[in-house]
C-alpha cells in the first residue's frame, strides 16, 4: 500500500503568497528562482509563513549484480569503501552537510559487504546486492516491497521537514538508465552516460547491456514491475522514501541522476509529488537533462556536478533557506519608508 500524496495547489493560497512576495522592498520579481522557491514552500506548508526545521540527508547505499556485464569503470568494492568513507567524515557529502548544518544518514540498503553494528549506519539491507539485470529481474517483487517500506520507515522516524535525498552504489548509472528508458520511451542512447568514467567504447557496451536487457524484459511496463526489474535496492527505498516524504508534506531536495530516477518511479506511481521536490541541480550525466526535461522540471542550479552522494541536494539548501527567510523578514512596502515606484 503507497501513501496517498495531495497537490499542494491552492488558488487562494497561491495568490496570498504571490502578493507577500511581490508587497516586499524590491522589484517585482528581481529575486528571481527565490521568489519561486518561498511560493513552493508556502504552498507545501499550507502558510504564508513557512518554517524550515531539522533538515536531513539520506545517503542510500546498495551494490548491483548489473556490474558482472562490465558497464562500470570501478569495481564493486568500491561502493562499501565508500560508505566507510561516509561514516568516517571524509566524502563530499560529509563536508558540505556540516558546512550547512544538515543532518546526514547512512543507510545500507543492499551493499555486498557486512559492516556489523557501526555508528552512524542504519541497517536497512534487503539483500547483498540486486541479480543481474542482464540475465534475470534485479529483485523479486517481495524485495522490491521490503525496499519501498523500509524508505517509508525511515522518513517516518524523522522530525524534520525538509529531506535531500543521496546515493551511493557502482552500477547504479545503469539501472537509472534502464529505469529512464522504460519509463519516459526515450531510446536507451539518450538515457546511458559515462557514469563514474567510462570511455566512449564503455558507454557504448553500456548501451547494448540495456537494450538486451529491455529485449529480454519486454513485457515489464508497470512501474512498481520496472522497478523491481532493473533497479537498485537503494532506488527502491529511496523512492518509498520520497512518496512517504511528499505525503508528510515535506519538502524534498532532488539530487542527480540515479535520485531523479528514483523520484521519476515515484512520480509514475503518485504524480502529485512533483509539487514537493526541489530539483538541485543538472547533472553533468548526460541522461540527467533529458530526464529533467521528461519530468518537466527545471534544476535550481548547474554546476557541472556528477558525484551524486547528496552533494547538489546540500549545495541547493542555503537557497531554500534565503527564499524562506526572505519571505518571512524582508520588509514589506508597507512597513518601509519606501515607495513602490522607488524600489524599481
């Protein structure tokens, strides 16, 4: 059972906003995306006033059988010396949530390694890894459910409103492509990148492993079923994470390519959670455009970045928060020794 996910439209809501928005010392419309965001949030939050409180990361980390076929530039291992890299406080994620204050989650939701009891690791795993995509479904559909819950578990146990959403797991630019494929039509070229750093040549053999898969798995096209065929276990619990999010109206910070492919599964499923997420950034994959563009969605920032791990999500969030706090501190026409026609 999926939660139930509300538009935030509200017309009368909107027009309150936009008339906060506009009654504030400046040009109208001279801040730009800010404006944009603080109409988003108030919406979300159902107030002209929106507060943003405990804001949070999940890193989702999981291995996938798909890496037998050759399609990644690094070895699987490199996905668990990664998230001892997290627990230890050395990655790019780590950095810059404290630099904003943001609090950071590992999960393990499928990683072929065993970490035992770690601080600061949440233990969510489903399975050493996914099956080969290539050969038979990633996960049964009993797994795929298990990953969806346990996402929703997690936000559930969260108390703040604002969540950003990261993953870590070689292989996963593959499954993100397949998923992208199967669920926007775009041929398989448009959705396959270079991932961690393969050569035209990988990017090629890449592109053939999908599309003998999607021969091999034509008849999957309901989204839980593609899911559970060619995904990753942290993109299944990352998109029960997203849809239990939304429907907890909190405010969602997309990251890039393998967390809008999770999120594009979640809008299949719930369409109304587009009204709640806050694309980051574009990402310097090359399918990352297209699927932004499928979506039909504009990213807040484009930096050229391609790490994932939540990065664009913690880089995004001192916006959200400058679009908050200007809504609620700037003054207004009315309460400054300023005319309208002074400020333009």
């Amino acid at each position: 059972m999926l939660p139930t996910i509300l538009t935030t439209n509200d017309a009368t809501l909107a027009s309150a906003l936009s008339n906060a928005i506009n009654n504030k010392t400046k040009p109208l419309g001279s801040l730009g995306r800010l404006e944009q965001l603080a109409l988003q949030i108030g919406l979300i939050q159902q107030t002209t006033t929106p507060v943003l409180h405990d804001p949070a990361i999940i890193v989702f980390a999981a291995d996938h059988g798909v890496v037998a076929e050759g399609i990644s530039a690094f070895p699987q291992d490199v996905t668990w010396q990664m998230v001892e890299n997290f627990l230890s406080g050395g990655a790019a994620i780590n950095v810059f949530a404290r630099q904003n204050d943001i609090a950071l989650q590992i999960v393990d939701a499928g990683v072929n390694h065993e970490f035992g009891e770690r601080n600061g690791l949440i233990h969510r795993k489903v399975a050493s890894g996914t099956r080969n995509f290539a050969q038979q479904p990633a996960m049964t559909p009993e797994q795929c459910q298990l990953a969806i819950q346990n996402g929703r578990e997690l936000v559930a146990a969260l108390s703040g409103n604002v969540l950003g959403f990261g993953e870590m797991g070689i292989g996963n630019t593959t499954a993100a492509a397949a998923l992208m494929h199967k669920l926007t039509a775009l041929p398989v070229a448009d959705c396959v990148g270079a991932g961690t750093g393969l050569s035209a040549d990988g990017i090629r053999h890449k592109q053939k492993v999908i599309e003998a898969a999607v021969a091999l798995h034509a008849g999957v096209n309901e989204p839980l079923d593609v899911l559970a065929c060619f995904g990753g276990f942290e993109i299944a619990t990352m998109a029960g994470a997203m849809l239990e999010a939304a429907a907890r109206r909190k405010v969602l910070l997309i990251d890039g390519f393998i967390v809008s492919s999770a999120l594009l599964v979640a809008a299949r499923l719930q369409p109304d959670i587009l009204d709640y997420c806050v694309f980051s950034h574009q990402s310097d994959e090359s399918g990352h455009a297209r699927l932004l563009g499928a979506l039909e969605v504009n990213p807040v920032l484009k930096l050229d970045l391609r790490l994932g791990e939540g990065t664009g999500a913690a880089l995004v969030y001192p916006m959200v928060q400058a679009a908050v706090n200007f809504l609620n501190q700037m003054a207004t026409f009315g309460s400054a020794q300023v005319s309208e026609k002074s400020a333009g």
